[in-house]
C-alpha cells in the first residue's frame, strides 16, 4: 500500500461500487476555474436527496477552489444556490487555513481577526443557500462548522444542528460536527458529547454511519486526557475500559452487519474506528475496520495526537504484523472535524 496516497489520488472504487474518482476530477476541475462538473453533481445529489455524499464531495472539492475563482460566476447569478452552497465552502475552508490546527493559546490575534472576517462571510453565504433552498441540510452543516470558533455563535450553531437533523433526522455529518461541539475541548463536556452521539444512534436505521458518532465521542475524551490533562497513563486505561469497549464493539458490530456496505463517504467514519481500534491495541477490529476502507487513507481520522500519517503506518502495520510502535504525541489536533 502507498501510505503517501491520498484521497485525492483515487483511481479505485471503494467497497460498494461507488466511484471514488469523481472527487478528484471535480477538485482538479475547480482548480482551473471549471465549476460546470461539481455543478451537475450537486443537481444530482439534491434530485436524490444523498445528502452525506452531497457533503462529503463538497467538503473534498472546496479547498481545491482558487480564491477569487468563483466571483465572475456569482456576480453573473447572484440568487443561484449551488453558487451560494459553493461559495459558503469555500470561504469554510479560508476560515480553517486562517484559524490553523493549534490550540488557542497559540494562535495569534491577527490569525483570529482574519478568520472572524472569513466567519462572517462564510454565514452570509451559507445563509443565501439555505433561504434559496430550505429543504437542504447540507449548508446547514458547514454552518454549523462556521459557528463552532467562536462562543458567542454557538447558539446559531446549535439551531443550524437542530434545522438539519429535521430535515434529514439520520443525517451523520450534522451528529458527528455536534458531537465535536459538545466536547470538553469546545468548553463542552464528554457526557454531552456522549449524550450526541448516542441520541444520533438511537434513530439511525442501518445502513447508517451513525456508530461512527460513539467512536468520535469516546475518541474526543481520550485526545482531552492526552492533550490537555498530559496523562497518558489514564488514556490508556480509557481504551481498555469495560464498558468503553463494550459499547463501541456493539456499535461497530451494528454497524457493520449485513446489509451495510461502505459507500465513498463512509470512509472518514470507518478510519475513526480503526483509530480508535490502533489505541485500544485491538489487532481484529482494527482489520475489519481497514477491509472496510478497502485501502483508502483519511488523513483527518487519525490526527487526534501526533502525526496522522505516522498514525496511520503504524496502525497498518500493527494490523498487518501485530507489532505496534508507539508514535511521538504532539499538541496539534483535529480542531473542526
């Protein structure tokens, strides 16, 4: 396996038959300008009513879109939604490039000015597209994401969630963002966060990726024990916690049972759980977890302490050979999931 790949450099499909090439070409399509591809894949989606795919491409193509590409198109067609919906992801992406992954202790007031600019914009924008089209729940996600920085948004946040889950009650990227925001590290706590999770598992009917929301929660109490309480011995002894590992083996073995079968945005989900299955030294899920992703890395899953793709080699080898090596842990982490 090519452990540099990434999603990016997709040419196979992943188990369920869906084209993982799609992404890739819409990414090097905007790059040059051309939004005519993730256009029609938005009409698709929307026609279908795939709302996790729908999100999972856009949250792929739109750091690839060049700054200031998609002004002509929007000044042309002002009160178009995809244009909107597009433009709101993309200005997401500015808000993550200027925010940056360190904790706030270490991010500068001039990172934090420029990103509160970018948050303003990215809501007005995300906000057109849920006007234009209310029974869409995918802008409403990405605001969700836009709100999540800074405190004295998080009320619009928690509606955004609410707006979402209505529309689509087993939408899973709109649990999984709110699993994040009611964490410890958001100045939340683990039982809310749990509490999320487990509320989202509770209405999910398979072929749901909606376990994926206990694997996070379990994962965001661990990266808090590690990162900020710097007790390592305590985080491994939360892998290895009865009823921890009780839980998450049921949710994996729901989740995975017959009939699911992975689709291309199932893959951040089922990469949660083989990373939580690296840390628990659990050899055997950790392969299922893996044949799931039928070899596809998901950088974003496994940067919960120290180097993701450090993470991930060890983790394939550990599955691979049972050896596992222990990876230097840093202070970078995962900050808008």
């Amino acid at each position: 396996m090519d452990h540099s790949s990434s999603i990016a450099d997709m040419t196979q499909e992943l188990a369920g038959g869906v084209d993982s090439a799609e992404p890739a070409m819409l990414q090097e399509q905007v790059a040059q300008g051309n939004f005519t591809g993730l256009r029609q894949f938005l009409a698709r989606t929307r026609q279908s009513h795939d709302w996790q795919d729908r999100y999972f491409v856009l949250d792929l193509v739109g750091p690839s879109i060049l700054q200031g590409s998609l002004n002509p198109l929007c000044a042309t067609e002002p009160k178009s939604v995809d244009l909107s919906l597009i433009r709101g992801v993309h200005l997401l992406d500015l808000v993550s490039k200027s925010r940056g992954t360190k904790t706030a202790d270490r991010t500068t007031e001039q990172q934090m000015a420029q990103t509160a600019q970018y948050v303003k914009a990215t809501i007005a924008s995300l906000r057109q597209a849920t006007q234009l089209d209310p029974a869409d729940p995918t802008p409403y996600v990405f605001l969700m994401r836009s709100c999540q920085i800074f405190s004295d948004l998080h009320k619009h946040l928690h509606q955004s969630y609410g707006q979402a889950i209505q529309l689509a009650p087993d939408f899973v990227p709109a649990h999984f963002v709110m699993v994040n925001a009611q964490s410890k590290k958001w100045a939340g706590s683990h039982q809310q966060s749990l509490q999320v999770a487990r509320a989202a598992m509770s209405h999910a009917l398979p072929p749901s990726d909606a376990p994926a929301c206990v694997f996070l929660a379990h994962l965001l109490v661990w990266q808090h024990v590690i990162l900020f309480d710097k007790d390592h011995k305590r985080a491994q002894a939360y892998t290895s916690d009865r009823e921890v590992v009780q839980e998450l083996n049921d949710a994996f073995d729901r989740w995975t049972q017959p009939p699911y079968r992975p689709r291309r945005s199932s893959l951040p989900y089922l990469h949660h759980a083989a990373y939580w299955y690296y840390q628990a030294g659990d050899r055997t899920r950790l392969q299922q977890a893996f044949a799931q992703t039928n070899g596809q890395l998901w950088d974003k899953a496994w940067n919960f302490a120290g180097d993701a793709r450090k993470a991930h080699t060890c983790a394939v080898e550990f599955a691979s050979t049972g050896k596992k090596n222990t990876e230097k842990k840093s202070g970078l982490f995962g900050w808008l999931k």
